[in-house]
C-alpha cells in the first residue's frame, strides 16, 4: 500500500497575509491534493498518515543552531522573512517540523515498499542557515542526513525536477560526497543567483516536452549507473508547467506525467528506494496545480502497487 505522509492543514493554521487574512497559496493545493486523491479512490484514508514533528537532533545535522533557534524562537529577522515569503509563526514553525518528519518517516517506508511520498516538502531553498523562496527547513537535507548517520544509505541522489533550482540543497552538500545533487531548472527563472550543485542542467524559456523530457532520458539513467545510489529522493515540482505563472517553461501535463513515470521506471528497474516531495506548483487555476501534483501520486500508485 502507497503510504503517504500528510499534515492536516486548517484555517487557523494558515500564515497571515500582510492584510490579516489567511496566506492560503500556495499552501491551500496540500488540502485539496488529499481531498482529490480520496475522492476518486486513488487512495482511502489507510494511504495517509500524521507524522509528529521532527527531533532537532537532525534538524541540527544540516541546519545551524542559530538559524533553528531563530525560528523555533520566533526571532527570524525581518530581512529573512521576507526572503522566506511567510509571516512567521508558532503554529507555521510546528507545521514545517511536522512536515520534515514525514519525509523522514517516508525514507522507512521506501526502503520496505519501495517508494513512499509526502503531500508537501521539497522545501530546496532552505539553506543551512536561512531560508527563502516559500521554505524554511530543508526537508530532503534533513531526511538525507539521517539516512547517512544512522547507515540506511551509503550514497544518495537527489532529483531535483521543480522549475526553480535546489540552491539550498546544492550548498548543504557540496562537502558531501555521499549525497549527488542533481538540478534540472528553468535557466531565466528564481533564485537569480544559482549555486553549483553536482549536476546543474538550466533549460532556457519555452522548453516543452520533446526537449525536457530527452533531456532527461538522456541525463538520468546516465547518473544512476556512474553514481551507483542505494537511495533517491525526488523533488517533483510541477511549475515546469506551461500554464504555470512563475515557471517560464511550457511543458504538458501529459508530459510531466511522462516525466513522473520515468523517474520511478528508472528507481524501479534498479529496485531503488525513492521518497518524493511534491516541491512548487504555481498555475493560476488551482486546479491545474493539484491535477498535476496527483498525476505524481496516481503514476506511484499505478506503478508500484
């Protein structure tokens, strides 16, 4: 059975707007991503469970001890809360914690099923000591850095396929051997200054299927064999899509869907463990966003159960 780590998100949870109202995007798609699945039978309540908030034990493993005090603190300075794009809060610093233990809970859950996912995380703009862009801890960092010290993994790939690159994820393992970044990104599009990650592939404005997705049959298979991982993450942003209003590229929804179906044909051909984290999704209709970001959970299903 597909397990999915899921955070119930409510009202009097969401992060204030700058007018007082509820921030709901784009934290409202994690709701909908989990009322959509079990509405169609995708999933039934068995798929999901809570996770309790990460031990700051891993947390410090790749984060700094001033940067988590900061936060569990509530004394973020206003220059990085901008930068995050969240006001800060008590209940949106337990949510984040929540959120990180999932994809950690999931890196269990993969190694017995094969692969397990996260309705949220993918938070790759976390750096060790700050964050940005919409994420505060580095969910996938923290989950990686588990799996090395406790000696689950002996070499881990990231798969980082959201439009904007994992900058935060390049820099927390550039000294790290054990953990190959690799970036497929939008070249014109956020953070404006890029870090270097092990493998960074920038596809210009306007790259649609046939492009994107060569570019990734050619790239991925080549990494798996010269690298030899024993355990994946993958970070399945959906704003590569064409009607996305931050992503600057124009990929399908068939074709993200074609993307998905090759990176677990790719974990599974290999029997690899793989965790994914849904990462961003920006199209002006919602729905749009959550039709692609179930594709994800629909492929795994169809695929590995």
């Amino acid at each position: 059975m597909l397990q999915i780590a899921y955070a119930p998100l409510y009202k009097h949870e969401l992060p204030l707007s700058a007018t007082g109202e509820p921030h709901r995007f784009p934290m409202m798609k994690y709701e909908l991503i989990h009322e959509q699945l079990l509405y169609e039978g995708t999933c039934t309540d068995e798929n999901f469970f809570a996770p309790s908030p990460v031990d700051d034990r891993w947390v410090l493993g790749v984060h700094t001890p001033a940067y988590v005090t900061a936060l569990k603190s509530q004394t973020v300075d206003a220059r990085m809360v901008r930068r995050i794009g969240f006001p800060m809060s008590a209940r949106l610093i337990e949510r984040e914690w929540v959120i990180t233990q999932g994809t950690l809970d999931c890196t269990y859950l993969a190694r017995r099923d094969g692969v397990a996912m996260n309705v949220a995380g993918g938070t790759h703009h976390a750096y060790p000591d700050h964050g940005e862009g919409f994420c505060l801890l580095n969910d996938v960092g923290v989950a990686a850095h588990h799996l090395l010290e406790t000696g689950q993994a002996r070499k881990i790939l990231v798969i980082d396929l959201d439009v904007h690159q994992g900058n935060g994820t390049a820099v927390m393992f550039q000294q790290e051997p054990r953990v190959f970044t690799f970036s497929m990104h939008g070249k014109d599009n956020y953070p404006l200054k890029k870090e270097e990650s092990d493998l960074d592939i920038a596809l210009p404005t306007g790259t649609a299927d046939e492009t994107y997705l060569n570019t990734l049959y050619d790239t991925l298979p080549r990494l798996l064999k010269t690298e030899q991982p024993d355990f994946l993450f993958y970070v399945a942003g959906v704003d590569i899509l064409e009607t996305d209003r931050l992503g600057k590229l124009s990929v399908s929804m068939t074709g993200i869907r074609q993307r998905d179906q090759f990176v677990f044909e790719q974990a599974r051909q290999r029997q690899l463990p793989i965790v994914v984290s849904m990462g961003g999704g920006y199209s002006p209709r919602v729905a749009d966003i959550v039709e692609a970001h179930c594709n994800t959970f629909r492929v795994a299903a169809n695929m590995y159960f």
